[in-house]
C-alpha cells in the first residue's frame, strides 16, 4: 500500500493474495466474494474471499497510521471442495 500524499510504501495488504472465485461453478453453487473494499474517509479495510484454499472469510481490518490490525473475521459460506 502507499501513501498517496506522501508516496511512502507501507506493504502489502493483509491478508495477503485472496481469491474472490468463482468457485465450483456448474455444481449448483457457484461462490464469488466481494474482494477488498476501502472508502478514504474510514480507517477500516474490508477484505471478503478466500486464502489458499478453504480459508474463506469477511475480514475487517483498522489502520493505525503505519499498520492494519484485524479487527473481526467471519466465516464465509465454503464452496463445495471445503466442505
């Protein structure tokens, strides 16, 4: 992530590479997750799909100026290969 005023370089965004799918498309339930979502005015990152395979969760996160703190994790409906 950078800083767009000052173009300062802080990471990479937690929780890292998410695959947002789909997934197990043509078995009857094909999951999609909404990806990472931000507004400028808030501090809070939500981060909703999957890493690696089955970990598959809405995440919110809290910028503290120089670090994102998970804040809360929920599950997310697991695609037929997880269950």
């Amino acid at each position: 992530m950078w800083d767009a005023v000052t173009g300062k370089f802080f990471g990479r965004l937690p929780p890292g590479v998410i695959g947002v799918g789909p997934y197990d498309p043509g078995r009857g339930l094909s999951m999609e997750y909404k990806g990472e979502e931000h507004h400028a005015d808030s501090a809070l990152l939500y981060v909703q799909g999957c890493v690696g395979a089955c970990d598959c969760a809405a995440r919110y996160y809290r910028w503290d100026g120089s670090v994102f703190h998970l804040v809360l994790r929920q599950q997310s409906v697991l695609s037929l290969r997880c269950q």
